[in-house]
C-alpha cells in the first residue's frame, strides 16, 4: 500500500527534503506506517506529490477489525495522518492532517 501525499508550500524559499516518514491512525488506533529516502525540493508558492509506501501490521489491522462493530457507520471514521520530512536547511519540517474518511464504498455500501 501506499500513502499519496500533496506537499504545498505557500512561503518565499523552497523547502529541501531528503526523506519522509508518516504515521497513519484511524478510528484512534495506529493503522499504517511508512519511511521513504526520497529527495527533493518543494519549489517556492508550489506543491508536489509524494508517494510514501506504509505497511499496516496484522495486529494493527485486526485492532482495526475489532474496533469496528456492525452498528458504527463506515462514513465518518476519524482519521489522522502526522509526519515528517527530513533534511533541508531548516531541518526536518512535521506535518499533520485529520479528518473522516469514507469507507462505504470500499465495503459496496451504495448508500
């Protein structure tokens, strides 16, 4: 599996980066993790794609399973993604993003 990340950088000078690394939680619970030694520059007011591959552990995903009970709706699951990349002149620059993520359609659920 992978993590498809959209990196935007909104300031005056450009941020070097030589590696990234993120943790994946859903629902609470860690899901997913990844490292990656990928390099490059995230231009001046300019973004770019990153792809990071993560592994999800059979424990993590059986915690997930089991979190999961037949009355809790796929539509609205917590998520938060945190990370790093590292490297650049300003040293290892952290991120971090959440929301709800829709699982409905993955499961078939048209509704």
């Amino acid at each position: 599996m992978a993590v498809t990340l959209r990196v935007q950088n909104p300031n005056e000078t450009e941020i070097d980066y030589s590696g990234v690394a993120l943790d994946l939680d859903v629902n609470g619970k860690l899901l997913a993790s990844g490292v990656s030694n990928q390099k490059g520059t995230v231009g001046r007011f300019s973004e770019a794609v990153l792809v990071v591959p993560v592994s999800v552990s059979a424990f993590a995903a059986l915690r997930q399973a089991l979190g999961l009970t037949q009355s809790q709706r796929l539509d609205n699951l917590p998520y938060t993604l945190r990370g790093k990349l590292a490297g650049g002149l300003f040293g290892t620059m952290r991120f971090s993003d959440s929301g709800t993520l829709d699982l409905r359609q993955v499961e078939g659920d048209p509704f």
